[in-house]
C-alpha cells in the first residue's frame, strides 16, 4: 500500500502550481550544487528540469499526516530523480572511473598493511604517482562520487525519512535494518579518518555547506576542499566494499 495515499498537499491544480513556483529556488539551488562537481558538458537546466519532475513528484504523494515537512521530502525527491537520470548517462571518461577503482584499491592495500587510514603521501606512492599528479587524480574523479553518498535520505526530528518515503519493499524491516546496519559501518568508517577529511564531510553532508564555504570555514582553497570530500569518499567505499557485501540492502 502506498503510505502517501490520503490527504494531499495540494487540493486543486491552482494550488499544485503555486507550490511548484514555490520550491523552484529549492530545485535550482539542489541542481546547482550536483551540477557544481560535474563535466561542463552537462546541461544545468536539463538537471533542473529533472529536479522539477522530483518536485512535482513529492508534491502529488505528500502527507503532512506522517509529520514530515513538504520541504525535506521535496528535497529527497528532487535530488533523487536528478541522481537517477545521471546514473543513466555514461558521462565521465573511462580513465576517470579507472583511477577512481585504482584509488580505492590502493587505500585498501594500505589499510592493511598499516593497520589505520593511509596518508595522502602513502596513497600516491603506493599509486607510483607524485603527491601533486595524485591531488590531480582526486580532482579529475570528483563527480563520480555523486550515485553512491549524495543519495542518503536526511533525517528530522531523530527519525528516518526512509520510513516515511518507502514504496514496496522499501518499507519492510528487514530493509530498514540493513539501512539501520549501514550507517552503522558508516559512522566507524568515518571515525577513522584523518580529522581535516570528517571536518570536512560533515560540513558538506550534515551542515550542506558548499564547497567554497567549508573552505572559508577550514582556511583551505576550494579546490583543496574538494581533493579532500574526493579522498574521503573514496576511504568510504574502500572501506565498505570490505564491510558490506554486494548485493545487499542499497548500493552505496
């Protein structure tokens, strides 16, 4: 049964579309921000006019009767169906996702080996790369990273919008678990990291800073910001390709 059948937000067309009008600034500002670490070849309006449809979406299926704020389902609607259709497209250069594979694999040699997470220095020698042709590296992966953590619904109030947004099989506990499981081993893969690339993940997740405004909070340039969100993720996936099995619960 879908849990958003019942009262509506929007009780005629007139108020669906001044609602539509409403979040607009809302879809443009979530396109901007995942246009930001893409290729220039991808068309920032063709992501707003997807993020519109995830608008719309949310719109047609919300009910404030399960307590959460239109603006925050609206959000994990929007960014949803924008992600969705870039997973669609094979945008980034085929060495781009092979250094990005290189990386990952070489961060998990390293952990290993050193029993902690590598330094900067170590993943480049490990790599058989300069320090600087290794940023260079971080800097080029950038937008691969937007399917697997972008994704993750935001929570309100304690409580997992996943819950509240579930279709099917989405809604079953032994999915919710594995969700429950997976922040988990998240948060230890995190706890992990050297304290600048936590820093600089919770500002862009949790506080959803831009990338210029983290570096003004870290008194780093943004580009150096960037490498480093880049690194940090790629710790993450390194780290849960070895913790979570594939095939379970969401892929991340």
């Amino acid at each position: 049964m879908n849990p958003y059948q019942g009262q509506a937000v929007a009780t005629n067309a007139e108020e669906r579309e001044q609602l539509i009008l409403q979040h607009m600034p809302q879809v443009r500002l979530i396109a901007r921000r995942i246009h930001d670490r893409l290729p220039e070849t991808v068309s920032l309006e063709d992501l707003v006019s997807t993020g519109v449809l995830g608008l719309i979406s949310a719109i047609d299926r919300y009910d404030p009767g399960h307590g959460v704020k239109l603006k925050t389902y609206a959000e994990y609607k929007i960014r949803g169906a924008i992600l969705d259709s870039l997973r669609g497209l094979d945008w980034a250069p085929r060495q781009q996702r092979h250094r990005s594979k290189l990386i990952e694999t070489a961060i998990a040699k390293l952990e290993q080996v050193v029993q902690r997470s590598p330094s900067e220095e170590e993943i480049a020698r490990e790599l058989g790369v300069s320090l600087t042709e290794y940023h260079d590296w971080l800097t080029e992966i950038r937008g691969l990273n937007l399917g697997s953590l972008e994704s993750h619904p935001p929570e309100e109030d304690g409580r997992e919008l996943l819950r509240f947004v579930a279709d099917n099989d989405e809604a079953w506990p032994s999915t919710l678990l594995e969700r429950s499981e997976l922040r988990r081993i998240l948060a230890q893969a995190i706890a992990r990291m050297p304290e600048i690339e936590r820093t600089v993940l919770g500002l862009y997740f949790q506080e959803e800073l831009t990338l210029r405004e983290i570096a003004s909070v870290v008194k780093l340039h943004e580009s150096r910001v960037s490498q480093l969100k880049t690194q940090a993720i790629a710790r993450l996936r390194s780290f849960l390709q070895k913790k979570w099995p594939v095939g379970r619960g969401a892929a991340v």
